[in-house]
C-alpha cells in the first residue's frame, strides 16, 4: 500500500521539467514528466515513486495534512509511553 501526502510546490524548475516540493517540512525535487497541465508555486500535488501524479485542491491537501500530523503525534506519544 501506498500513502501519498500532499506537497506543496515550492520551486518550479523548467528546464528540467521537475519542482520542488515540501512534504510536511521534507524538501525534494521531483520530477513533473507526467503532469498535462502546468504546475504553479503553492500547489498542492500527490507524488508516487518520484514523480507529481496530480494536483489536489487546497482545502483537501490541508484536511488530509491535519490528519497525518494528528497520526505523527499519536505514533510520538505512544512512542514515549513506551
């Protein structure tokens, strides 16, 4: 199984037909090869295996990063309880 977290794009590189992007504070450049339509700074996308799939709408990127930062505090809790 395969969980994508919403990026956000941060930097476009055009000449490499790839950006780069901040997933929850981890920045990578990825490749945009497979994208028909172009890609703007704060966009959110879904990335698999290195490259931007899609593009998602903000207000999911941000319902989906508020989960998933809820699930990184409940894994540290239960961490340091143990």
């Amino acid at each position: 199984m395969c969980l994508s977290i919403p990026s956000k794009v941060i930097t476009i590189h055009q000449d490499e037909q790839a950006v780069t992007v901040d997933t929850m504070g981890v920045k990578r450049k990825v490749s945009s090869h497979l994208m028909a339509e172009p890609l703007e700074i704060g966009d959110y996308v879904l990335i698999h295996i290195g490259f931007v799939m899609n593009k998602i709408d903000k207000t999911d990127a941000m319902e989906s990063l508020a989960l998933y930062r809820e699930i990184v505090e409940k894994l540290e809790l239960e961490e340091k309880e143990s």
